[in-house]
C-alpha cells in the first residue's frame, strides 16, 4: 500500500510549507483541488481591499494615484511576478487579461520577425493549447497573413521545428503547463529549438507562475505572459501579466498603445512616444481593485521564499501529484479511469488529470457534492473527457490528496455518480 | 449679483434630486470637483465588494461563476449602462479599458471600410481629443495603412468632412465632451454629416455618459465606449464598456477574440467562432471584483430614474455649471482667468474649464490644501493650461458651487497660490 491516512497525516505533520496554509481564508468543509482554475482567497485580501475603496478611493479619491502608489501597481506587482518566473525587476507588468497581454506580444513578435525574417508563415502551437491562446493566435494570424499551424500533440513539437518547414515557423507559442493534460513542457529544450531555426517564443505560464520554478531568462525565451487568478491568487479575473526579453522591449510599439503605455502620459501630448522597455506594454487606466487583489495573491507565494520557495513548493507539489496519482492507481482499479497526466516529475505540472469514456462530468459532480473540489474538461473527437485535479503546495495537504481518493473510491464503487448523471440526462430544464 | 450663498442654499433645499447624494460615501470636509477623472465611492461598494470577496470567491470560488452570475456581468452591467446611452439591451458590454475598447471597434471600423469602401485614407479626429484615443488611432492607422488627420478645433470637423477630403473620410472618431475645454459636440449633426459623406462613426463617451443624457442609437452612431471611473462612479480603473449598433456587431472579428467572445467559450474547441451580437466584443476572464465596484457605481446613476433620470440630472448639471461660471465672472474678475468651456448649454458638458497663462497648476493645489477638489491640465503650444471643475450632479450641491469660487477668489486675492508656485519652483526633489 501506498501510504496509509495516518502516514499522511504525519507528512502534514513534517512539512516545512504547512505554516503556509494560515495566509488563506479556505472554504470551509471542502478539500478544494482547482486553486488551478481559481486560487483560494487569501486571509489578507478583505482587509487590504477595504483599505483600498474605503480610505485610497473613498477619502483621498484622485490623490492615491500619486499617494497610494496606484500608478505605480503595474510595476511594483510585476517586479513580485519577475522574482516568481526567473526574470529581473522592471521587465514584466501586471496588465489587463491573459488573452489581451497575448494579443500584444504575438502581435510584437509576428512584427518583429516580417522586419526580421520576412515571409516566414508559419506560428506553430499545439491544439490541446488553452483555447484563448489560440483565437488570439487565430486573429494575429489573420493580420499578418500567417497560418496558424497546430500539432496534435507535444511530441510532434521538435518535427514541426525541424526539416524545411522549421525555416518557415515566425513564431512559436506554447503554454508551459497544459491545461487539460497537465503536461510540462521544456522551456530549454523547445525555445532552443525554436531558436535554431530563427523563430521567437511566446510562452503561456497560466498554469506555472506560482506553481513552479519558471527560468524565463535562463531559457532565453522572447516573450511571456500569465495569469493572475490561479496560482497567483489574485481573485476572479485578477489582472494578467506581460513580460518581453529586454532585447526585445524596446524594439517595437505593441498594438494596443494606450497612454499608460507612453513614455511622459501625464504630459498629454497628441504623439504616442513608447515608453522604454517594457513599461510600453501598458495599455489604460490600471484596474485598481484587481490589482490590489492581485498583490496580495502574490504575496502569499513569495512567502515561501524563507521556507525553500518555489523549489520547495514544486518538491511538495510533485508529491501530492505523486501521492494522488499512486493512490488512484491502487484503489480505484476496474472503474474505467486512465492516467493522463505524465508519471514523470520533470514533465508534469501541478494537476492531476484522469480520463474517461462516460461519466467524467457526473463523477465530478458526485465529488462536489462530497465536498471534493475539481473540475470537468469536455474532450473531443481527439481527447476523452477529463476529471482535473489541481494541487495548490501553498495550501493543499497531503491528507486531503488522501481522502480525495477515498472519495473518488466511493463514489465510483457506490455508484451515486449514476444518479448525477440521471438526474442531468432527464433534467426538464 | 448673481446669487448669495443663501440663495445657494435655498436652490440645494429645493433640488429633487439632492436624496440621491446619500449613495455616496463622501469625503470629509472636501468639495469634490473632480468627479470627471475619478467619481466619488458609493455608500454601497465596500459592502458588495466584502460580499464578493468573502462569499462569492472565498466560500463559493468557482460555483460563482454560475451561482453568482460572474459569467454574465459584463452583459447585465451592459444592459444597465445601454439605458443611460440611448441603445438596446443585449446591445453592449463592460469589458476591459476604454483603450482596449477603442482599439476593438476602431480597427471593426477600419476593417468594414477596408471591405466596403476600400481605398478611403483617413481616420479624422481633433487634436484635442484625450490622448489616449489619439495614441490608439495611431496604432490601428498604421495597421490598415490609414492616415490619422487631427482637426485643431471641433468647428474645422465640417471641412474635414467636406468636398474633395471627405470622400477620404474611413471613420470620424470623437469624444463627445471634451475632457480639456468641456465641449460638448453635436453628436447627431456630426454623425448625419459623417454618414454623408461615407464615413463611419466612433464616439468615445468618457466625459459624457452618465452625466448627460446620449442617444447614441436616435443618433444613429456605428460604435462607441466609454470609462466606467467617471460619471459612472465605479471605482479606479473600472471595467469600461462598448457598443457596437447591431447593424455591425455581426459582421466582422474584433482583432482581439478572446475566450468570453467566443459563440460557445466552455465548449473549449480550438476553432474560435465569434458569438452573435455585442458578445464578440469580450475578450478575456471578466474582472470581476472591478465589475462589481462598476455595478454599484452604475446604480447610483440609474438611482435617478424615478426623479427624472438623466433630463433632470442634465438640468441640474448645467445649472452647477452656469452657477460656477456666473459667480467666477463676476467674483474673480482682474486675476487672467479665461472661461475656457462653452456658455451655451448646447456646447457644454458637465465641467467649467478655465485657462490661466501661468499660475495655473499652483492655484489647483492652493485650492485643494483648502479643500476644494479641482485638477490640472496642461496646456501646450496651442492650448493654455487649464484649471478644470467637474460638476457631478448626482453629489454636488450648489452651495458647493458657490463655496468652491469663493476660495478660488480668496486664493486669487490673497497670492497664497504664489507660495505653492515658489515652493513647486524650489523644491529640492
């Protein structure tokens, strides 16, 4: 047997990260496993947002934009990310959306490389990417008069890079963990390879910052961005957040140049004047609110760094995953449940993702109504339907992987998920 | 003499719509004049954001999405601002920034031009319009390889669509109050006469919905959006919106198809397919503690409904402003004020603006170490600098008007304004 309930309790025990899980405000009565869709609340965000709308906005009104740092949140929140995905301080902002900072630097790298490279024709992703990623791609495609090219799977990557059609690839974008397989890609390894072919890399760290050590500079890839509200536990479509290879900030205007974007915005002038480096990826007026919000998340996983940080984060990760996963395998035997997310540490993120033919949706609900939190993803005519897991180190325990299973055990060995999925195939609404 | 302070208070006494400044929480013993940049925090925000925050994320996390409403937010705050602009529901949406905003429906402009009228030149602007708008035009220009032709002054608009060059005309993009001089255009005429000639139209609504009533659709605009931080009250850095008039909400991609925009976004396919109408214009994750500081905000507004709604609001606002511009003419006179915004209430937003050749920065802070809430804009080569005095109808009393000149007079008088200067000119820093 893999570990018995006592066993995990006793590595709870032992787990240096544990004090961790005091700076979050958990739903009560629930073993939440989708911090990967929507990060718990942290204990400090209340507080700290009812010091914003009740004395920043409500008393001192325009003066915060000067007197509580409000103009200076995109920069300040961002030299935070910078430190959580391996890049320096004044080279990435918090901005906007996910699929909006997307649109700015594949519109940036596509220009860069018809002045660079020009009649290159390819962006190459993978079609199990995050679908935004892909109609931003769709769209920047279009503008260009590029092809939006997808593999079918991550290892398809190096073919698509290589031979004839490698000369031809402009840009290509990934996200490093993915959403549905929770597969980890190799940042090194396929930005070299995009390198050696003359083609820039976007990457996605939606489902990484926070989760895992992220080497954004040490794996010379071009552009970046992320999302706020998961790992980073900013709150319910928290700002996102941008970052360009310095080499690259300066080189063009991002399409989206609104003034907090300019060089002097304060100076009102007619002409846009980028400013330098990556303070041009600004767009409009910062959304305060969220961006409050979004400082406060961030916080809570940079204090790990007196613990071990992100490293030691990702060893708990990579054993709860582990955990999980060997426990599923030996106690929910004979309920049609594959594994697809990798075994292998070093390609796996933090999610533990299972297939199967029928039912995904209702046994997920069962779990719900058992207060074990995950999530569904439909499949298509290329993946099956998904049970997705995610384990956030900041404040998941190992107990709670245990009795997940247990759940997950019951569930399909009683058979309730049968009524869910009764009650949804005859529902009269 | 056009009115005594007692007289001020006599008309407050008298307003119907003084019960609606109880909505707001507003701050200590200041005069708040600058509604127009930052409005003032609802009594009702701080509640629903800890609601949000403490119930809806940190107990319910993802179920709200659905159990709460998350996931229509931008359409239902959509419907509650299309009654303060003159359009339908279902027909517009809070979304992202006004920047982002404009650069959605700005390039759909470009683009339909592009396919219907193709080989028209330029987009036409005043030089004056918020530089922002400006800096976006000049992207989206240089995408679709269009000119952006800034006209000095509103009355030179006319020309500009007019014999040989209007036929050039691809769009007429316009603030419809000026956010340096208060103007007020004529959203009809201009449209009729951009319609004339082939162009389409782009109104930016920032200094104008809210404050006054719009009829974009009686108008007969193609596209416009506006600020959810203004008039709208909805907190520092709000959701902005954006309306699309359905004749062209279907007909073209906006460049940035994000998920939220998608016909079916939870069917997670990788082709995007845009959703019909207004829905297209979404992007990504809504920002959902911002849209619900904007749906408190937008409350207050429609708060006035039943007292006459946005005709009364109107009255009152030109009343303020013609009350402030009367009592600084007849009280203020000798000291190089200029009245910069227009007298007639045809011409007039909901701001008194007044030029100064020098001194004019100086004066708004002598004025707000006395409580009276103005700001500054500067001027350049072709406009002075400007003291700027919004007028939200919704708080603002008149006493409050007459107050506010009464330390602008003293100020004046007294030269304090000179010490600001003298110690704005010799700061160390």
């Amino acid at each position: 047997m893999t570990m018995s309930r006592d066993q995990a309790l006793a590595l709870d025990a032992k787990d240096p990260l544990a004090p961790l899980r005091a700076a979050f405000s958990l739903p009560p009565g629930r073993i939440y496993l989708d911090g990967n869709s929507l990060g718990v609340l942290p204990a400090a965000t209340s507080q700290r947002l009812r010091e914003v709308v009740e004395h920043e906005w409500g008393t001192e009104l325009i003066e915060s934009w000067n007197s509580a740092g409000w103009i200076e949140q995109p920069g300040r929140i961002g030299d935070k990310i910078a430190r959580l995905v391996g890049v320096g301080p004044g080279e990435l902002v918090a901005a906007d959306s996910t699929s909006v900072n997307l649109y700015k630097v594949l519109h940036a790298a596509c220009a860069m490389q018809r002045a660079d490279r020009p009649g290159r024709r390819l962006i190459v992703s993978e079609r199990s990417n995050f679908p935004t990623d892909l109609y931003i791609a769709q769209s920047v495609a279009r503008e260009f008069g590029l092809e939006l090219k997808l593999v079918d799977a991550p290892e398809a990557l190096p073919a698509a890079l290589g031979g004839e059609s490698g000369a031809e690839v402009a840009v290509l974008m990934l996200t490093q963990v993915n959403y549905r397989t929770g597969v980890l890609l190799d940042m090194a390894a396929l930005t070299a390879a995009a390198h050696g072919v003359g083609a820039l890399t976007v990457w996605d760290l939606a489902h990484s910052a926070g989760a895992l050590p992220v080497a954004l500079k040490d794996c010379d890839a071009d552009f970046a961005i992320g999302c706020g509200y998961k790992y980073l536990n900013g709150g319910p479509g928290a700002p996102a957040f941008v970052w360009a290879h310095p080499r690259h900030a300066d080189r063009f205007w991002q399409p989206l140049s609104g003034w907090m974007g300019h060089a002097a915005p304060f100076e009102f002038t007619s002409d846009y004047r980028p400013a330098p480096g990556i303070g041009r990826y600004l767009c409009g007026t910062p959304a305060i609110l969220g961006m409050a919000a979004l400082e406060c998340g961030v916080d809570t996983v940079l204090a790990a760094e007196p613990l071990g940080g992100l490293a030691a984060l990702r060893a708990k990760s990579l054993a709860l995953t582990d955990l999980f996963a060997n426990l599923v395998e030996e106690r929910c035997t004979g309920h049609g449940l594959t594994l697809v997310s990798p075994r292998e540490p070093a390609r796996r993120g933090s999610q533990v993702c299972l297939a199967r033919d029928e039912g995904a949706y209702a046994i997920v609900q069962a779990l719900i109504a058992r207060g074990v939190v995950g999530d569904f993803r439909a499949g298509d005519a290329q993946v099956p339907d998904i049970l997705r897991f995610g384990f956030t180190p900041l404040y998941t325990r190992f107990v709670e992987a245990w009795d997940a299973v247990e759940h997950l055990r019951a569930v399909l060995e009683s058979g309730e998920w049968k009524r869910a999925e009764f009650n949804r195939r005859n529902a009269v609404t």
